[in-house]
C-alpha cells in the first residue's frame, strides 16, 4: 500500500529500531536521540543522510550511528515489501511517503506515527 505521514524525526527513530533491532539494541543507543541503526545490504538498505554522520558499533547487520541535522532516511525490508522515504521539511519535522506492508504499518503505529494516510492513484 502507497502511504505518507508527516512525522518527526525520532518517530522514524524508533519505528526503525522497532523493525530491526529491537531486540538487541544497547540500552545506552535506545534513549540517545542521535543514535539510528543502517543497515548496509543493497536488497535490505537502511541509510541515513546527514550532515554530520559516524560509525559507532556495527552488531550483525546493523550498523549504528550517530547522526547530527538528519536530511533523509531511507529504509527497504528485508522482505522486499517496504519501500520507505523521510524527507526533513522542518527542523525535525519531515514527509515520511512510499510503499509499505501491513507489517511495517503496525510498526510504524507502535513508533507513534498515527496519521498515515493511504495513496490512491485514481486515474
């Protein structure tokens, strides 16, 4: 399903925690707001474009960083299903728009981001 949202920031923060890492990630990473987990498959891509951006600790496919001024997001699942973009508008204010599965939109409602909205192509 073809979706957007406007969002913030650390709600797309957390929804990638919560479809990757959630599990295992290190307390210390979990309450820094600066901390994303990337992931650096080409089929599975999670990447984070930022003005200042460092490896921190890599723990099996994720990579996490600490990311300062997040410009985008992009996030791809490992089942090929979602296809995601955020795109910062605002401070931490940002357009979250792509393909998800019924999975990532459970997800994406835990992480807090309650207005999804439905793309139609009406033609």
């Amino acid at each position: 399903m073809k979706v957007e949202a406007y969002c913030t920031l650390e709600e797309v923060r957390r929804f990638l925690i919560e479809s990757t890492c959630k599990s295992f990630i290190p307390r210390e990473y979990l309450k820094n707001g600066e901390i994303f987990p990337e992931r650096r498959i080409k089929e599975a891509l999670i990447h984070v474009e930022a003005e200042e951006k460092e490896d921190v600790q890599q723990i099996g496919d994720i990579t996490f960083i600490r990311a300062k001024n997040v410009l985008g997001i992009i996030y791809n699942s490992k089942s090929g299903r979602t296809k995601l973009k955020w795109r910062q508008i605002y401070k931490d204010l940002g357009k979250l728009s792509g393909e998800a599965s019924s999975n990532t939109l459970v997800n994406l409602i835990t992480a807090g981001i309650r207005k999804i909205e439905p793309i139609r192509n009406d033609v």
